[in-house]
C-alpha cells in the first residue's frame, strides 16, 4: 500500500490518468487514502476502517472512489495525527458512505 507525508489538491491534475485503488479523489483530485473498503452494494453503502491524509477532504460533497460516486454519510472516529505516526493529517474511522452511483469505467489501479 502506498502513503503520502502530505496529501495536497494538486496531488492528482490529470482527470485522465489512472487513479489510485485506495484513493478518494473530488474534482479529479486525491483528497483521502483508505484503508479496509467494504463494498455492500445490497445497503447500497462502502465501509471503509480508516480513510487517512483527508485534510481536503469536504465531507458534505460528493467523491470518488473506485467506480463509486459516494457521499460520507457516518463517521466513528475523527482525530488528527501527530508528527511521526505512519498516517499523516486528518484520520477518520469506522466511516460509512452512500453509494450514489456506479460509473462504467474504473480508471483505479491497483496500489503496491
């Protein structure tokens, strides 16, 4: 899995350019890495454990991730992290967000 020390909206400019697996992207930006998705497509609902770097993440907005156009709708836990801890920024746990849509092209990756 991939981290960033600092995940910024100029992160990712193309809108073209294969996204990442683990990714939240808002207006074809990385805005948030996750950690634990749970895709239930009966609730209509991913589950994600963590979503981590999401200080430009605008929570009452729609994003992206994966093939989903979702909206956060719950969240466990939110903290920020201190320097020196693996995951940088604002943390969010045990998060629960709407599956609005499903596009018909996935332009992720998988992430090492």
């Amino acid at each position: 899995m991939s981290t960033y020390t600092n995940v910024s909206p100029a992160s990712h400019a193309d809108p073209q350019a294969p996204r990442l697996a683990d990714a939240i992207y808002q207006n074809d930006q990385l805005v948030a890495q996750v950690v634990g998705a749970e895709v239930d497509l009966a609730a209509k609902e991913i589950r994600f454990q963590e979503v981590y770097n999401s200080d430009y993440l605008l929570l009452p907005h729609e994003c992206e991730f994966g093939q989903f156009t979702i909206m956060v709708q719950r969240i466990g836990l939110a903290s920020k992290i201190e320097r020196g801890s693996e995951h940088k920024g604002r943390v969010l746990k045990d998060v629960v967000a709407e599956i609005l849509r499903k596009e018909s092209g996935d332009r992720s990756q998988e992430s090492e």
